[in-house]
C-alpha cells in the first residue's frame, strides 16, 4: 500500500514530466499559445498522441452482428474502436439513425468520450504551455509619477467633455469652464 509520503512525491513527479512535455512543445513550436488556435494540423498531430492514449484507456467492445456485446471467447462481427467510430461523420450518423439505431448509439457515445477527452487533454496542455511562457511574460510595470497620472486623467476627461458636447449635445459639458477648474487645480498642484 503506497503511503500518503510516496503518493505526494509521484504527484510531484507527475508535474514536473507535464512541465517537461510542455517545453518540449514549446521547442517545437515556439509560438504553440498563439498558433494553436487558428492551425489544426498541430492540434491534429497532438490528437493522434491523445487517440493513441484514449483507447489504451478504454478497452475496445466486440459486438455481433445484431450489435450485442460479446464477451469471453467469441469471435465479434465489429470491434467498436476511436477509429471505427471517427470513419462516421455526424452527417453519416445521423443518415443511419432509422437503420441502424443501435450501431448509432455506440458510434456517437464513443465520438462523445472522445471529444471530452481531447478537449481536456487540449486545455491541460495548454495550461502546462502557458505555464512554461507566462514567467517571461510578466514583467512589472513601472511605476508612474503621480503628476505624471494627474495629467493623464484631466487629458481623458477633457477629451470625454469634447465628445459629450460633440456627439451627444450634452450642455453640462462645458469646456471653457473645464479648462479654468483644471488650470486652477494644476496652479494648486504644481505649486
């Protein structure tokens, strides 16, 4: 029986060898964060390692011709594997619905495990990925002088009281007399 001591040093592992694949990922394709949403031949590639990885997970289901599982010894018609089920599209699914409604059921029940399993082992991998790049990332910011901040403010404002005059007829929006209030705070300020 492993104990609570041995149990925490594999998880410690196991999060140093995702840690290890994601810079792997990273080497081969630098830009993985940013390219990986728009180029589908790296997803595809990364999908053949996860259908690999799916169907060691899920031992694959003979059935007879009649579509009943067969266990033990028998020879089965059809073995229901990912790729078995992936060769039918939706379209073709659903065109078979009336005919073959059992066969149906399967097909779609295993393109639904796969789904969810490659979109959880996508978003890990990309959790891990952003991991690795986000340390560089981060940088902080400078700090800005607070004068610096006032006059940032009142150069917003002031073009907000331009456009409210402007474009929404606003008559509270005085310029004249926000300019005078802002002149009067910055003889203040800068005194």
């Amino acid at each position: 029986m492993d104990s609570l001591k041995t149990l925490g040093y594999q998880f410690a592992q196991s999060e140093e060898a995702t840690q290890e694949i994601a810079r792997k990922v990273l080497e081969r394709c630098p830009d993985f964060v940013n390219v990986v949403a728009t180029d589908n031949d790296k997803f595809a590639e990364l999908d053949e390692g996860f259908a690999l990885r799916f169907q060691e997970l899920r031992e694959p289901v003979g059935y007879s011709n009649d579509w009943t599982p067969i266990k033990g010894k028998g020879k089965p018609a059809l073995i229901a594997t990912l790729a078995w089920a992936m060769s039918y599209s939706p379209q073709q699914l659903n065109s078979l619905r009336a005919t073959e409604p059992v066969m149906v059921d399967i097909a779609r029940a295993l393109h639904r495990q796969w789904g969810q399993y490659k979109s959880a082992r996508r978003n890990a991998l990309l959790r891990a990925v952003r991991k690795c790049v986000e340390p560089e990332k981060k940088e902080k910011a400078k700090p800005v002088d607070f004068t610096d901040y006032v006059d940032n403010v009142f150069s917003d404002l002031k073009t907000r009281c331009k456009n409210a005059k402007r474009l929404r007829h606003d008559d509270t929006a005085d310029l004249d007399k926000f300019n005078n209030a802002v002149s009067a705070f910055m003889s203040i300020w800068k005194a």
